[in-house]
C-alpha cells in the first residue's frame, strides 16, 4: 500500500508550496506536512481494507493537500488566525487549485474536511467522507501525544 502512495503522491512531494508545509507544526511537534502524509496513508488503508469503494487518486491527493494553508496558524496575529477551523479548508482548496491544478472533486474534499466545523460545508463523495473522518482520528491521536508528552515533562520536574 506504500508504494501505491508513494505512486499517486509522486507528482505533489517535490512541489515548493507542499515542502513549505514542513516549516509549519500542525499538532504538538507534528508538522502539517507529515500530517497530511499520514492522513493520506491511513485514509488509502481504511479505503482498501473495509472496501470502501473511493477512488484512491481523489482520496490520497485530497488528504495529502487538505491543510495546504501555507501559514502557521499558532502565530498571534492580531486575531488572523483565530477563526483558522472555519477558514483554512476554503484557503488550502484554492492553493491547491492555484498551485497544483487540482481537479474540482479533489478540491470539494479539501474544503469539507472540517464538517461539521464547517457548517454548511458538507462532505458529498465517498472520499469526502472519508477524509473528514480519518483528519479528525489523526488530529486527535496527535494531540493526545502532545498532552501526554506535556504531562511526562511536567511529571519528570
């Protein structure tokens, strides 16, 4: 299943606004680039292992791109940021039109990966779905390592 990742991400993993996405963290030290790459590998897994009928081009490039925001969203900024969950999904959609020429579905899964954040944006494909429910799985194991990190240190003082 690797190498069909690998296979289908080829043509992303050496464009300069994806490799911007490892200057940013994502999660406690996880930057939005490995997040997005494991978001794609268990959202390709998930589709092969329960059959779950999605085209794995769509679903793996829409997972592998859906946080291509391209700013980190920790910065206080003057309260740019703080709406981020509302409005990184519409951002990271159009980059990955402007600078990767993604195709419309694609595009319609990176903005509803938020729902139901994201109100009226909701998921209408299988890899929508899809890459909905595993960014949300992922984001939560990532931010669960964070705090249990936090607690060790905080434990070994």
């Amino acid at each position: 299943m690797e190498e069909e990742l690998y296979e289908i991400l080829s043509s992303y993993l050496s464009e300069k606004k994806v490799l911007q996405m490892k200057k940013y963290i994502q999660h406690g030290s996880v930057s939005t680039y490995d997040h997005c790459l494991d978001v794609a590998r268990k959202c390709l897994y998930w589709n092969h292992t329960w059959n779950m009928g999605a085209d794995p081009e769509t679903l793996v490039t829409a997972a592998f791109l859906h946080d291509l925001y391209l700013y980190d969203w920790h910065d206080r900024d003057g309260g740019l940021h703080r709406l981020h969950g509302f409005q990184h999904p519409a951002r990271a959609a159009k980059n990955a039109k402007r600078y990767l020429g993604v195709p419309l579905p694609v595009q319609q899964a990176i903005r509803t990966h938020m729902w139901p954040l994201t109100i009226t944006q909701i998921p209408r494909s299988r890899e929508a779905w899809i890459l909905c429910m595993i960014d949300k799985y992922v984001s939560l194991e990532e931010t669960i390592r964070k705090r249990k990190r936090r607690g060790k240190e905080t434990n070994d003082n």
